[in-house]
C-alpha cells in the first residue's frame, strides 16, 4: 500500500471557514494517518489542535454561537475573576421582553433567530476583554471586567437601544424586540463590598426584575444612593417607539 503523505503541522493546510466539526474530523483523521506513520509529535500536534477545538465548542451554546452557562460558570469560579482591575466588574442580566408572545406569534423559528441575532446585537458593543453567554432561555448575561460602574451602566444601555433600534421588521411585520436589563456592579476599590459571584448575579437578577416591574425595555441598575431605571419613568418616548 503507498504511503500517504500528510501536510506539516500548520493550520494553512486546512480548508478556510471551515465548520469546527470539520476541522475537528480533518484533525483527527491527520492525527491517525501520521500515528501509522510512527510521527508522533506530529500526531500530538493534531490530536490536542482537536481536543482544544471539541473543549471550545462545548463551551458555546449552540443556537446562538456565544459562551454558555458552563463558560460563564467556569469564568465567575475561576482565576479571572480574581485578578480583575481596581474599576471591578460589571454583570448584567438581560431577558427578552415578552418573548413567549414572539413564539406564540411568529413561531420558534422566529424566536430562534430573534435569539441569535439579539446574542450579535449584545456582543457589538462589548470591550475587548467582556463577553456574553446564553444564561438560560431567552436570558443571556453581560461581564464586563476592569470597567467603573458609570461606564458599565451606559456600555448595556446602549446595548438595550441597540437591540430596540434593530429593524425586527425586515424579519416579519409587526415583529418589535426589546430587552430588559439587571446590571450589578462590585468594586475591588472597597474590598468590603466586593461580592461573591453568586451574590452578584443574585443582586443583577433582582435588579432585572425591577427593570421589568418599571415597565420593560430599561435598565435597573443601584448607585450609591438608591436603585435607578434607564430610561427614567418621565421619559418614555423612547420605549414607546420600540
């Protein structure tokens, strides 16, 4: 039987674009044929460019392509969180507006993509260093680390105008989406606030749920002195037009 001949250790030789399941198959098929041939470093080589591209992809919701639970799980539990700037950390809870009544009406296909473009939409404005990841149904959360909380709270607002300004329309007539948003912020600057994650995410859900009793398509938030709503009850032109 002839030898075959495999290209070298460089991603170059793999197709461009390619869907992770190919390039996962591609690398493990590379990976067998170069055992046989007795190049083992090689073969390494493929065999952990595919266990790091199946654990990546485990970490990724499937629908709309951002982090998932586990992802945010292992992020909030992990070093990161530790070495956060001195600005501290912001985590936002953001939960479609009567999504049910989308998938009532326009059915779960619908539904689905008005998920995976509101999880684009809520990724545009990120910095860098922040992400987003599917929290639960039609629920996704927002960390935004090394930010101070007045930059934190106009970062998801503008997010919130984003996805209300979206032409849902192009989708299916009558189609309008908006979001409502819980955002808690901790500061490293006073270590005697800083809050466990849980406590953290437990003060966005709470403050997400006052975004919604406000009425929706708002950002609930708490400064030094109280708890504020974005935009402010006397300013409702804006949600009206969403």
């Amino acid at each position: 039987m002839a030898e075959v001949s495999v290209a070298a250790d460089d991603e170059a030789a793999l197709p461009p674009g390619a869907p992770t399941t190919d390039l996962l198959s591609l690398h493990e098929s590379i990976a067998g044929v170069l055992a046989t041939q007795g190049d083992w470093r090689r073969a390494y080589h493929h065999l952990k460019s595919a266990f790091d591209l199946a654990r990546a992809g485990s970490l990724r919701d499937t629908l709309t392509s951002s982090y998932n639970r586990r992802y945010l799980d292992q992020w909030l539990h992990g070093p990161a969180v530790d070495h956060r700037g001195p600005p501290g950390v912001a985590i936002a809870l953001v939960d479609l507006d009567l999504f049910k009544d989308v998938n009532d009406t326009f059915g779960h296909l619908v539904g689905d993509r008005v998920l995976r473009e509101v999880a684009d939409l809520l990724q545009q404005g990120l910095p860098p260093e922040a992400f987003c990841a599917r929290y639960g149904g039609e629920e996704f959360a927002l960390v935004i680390p090394d930010v101070d909380a007045a930059r934190a709270v106009r970062i998801v607002d503008t997010a919130r105008i984003r996805v209300a300004r979206h032409p849902w329309r192009r989708i299916r007539p009558g189609l309008s989406v908006t979001i409502s948003v819980g955002l808690a912020h901790e500061s490293r600057m006073e270590p005697d606030l800083a809050a466990e994650p849980e406590r953290q995410l437990r003060s966005a859900d709470a403050l997400l749920y006052m975004a919604k009793r406000a009425g929706r398509n708002k950002v609930a938030y708490r400064d030094r002195e109280s708890s504020r709503t974005i935009p402010h009850p006397m300013n409702t032109a804006e949600s009206a037009g969403a």
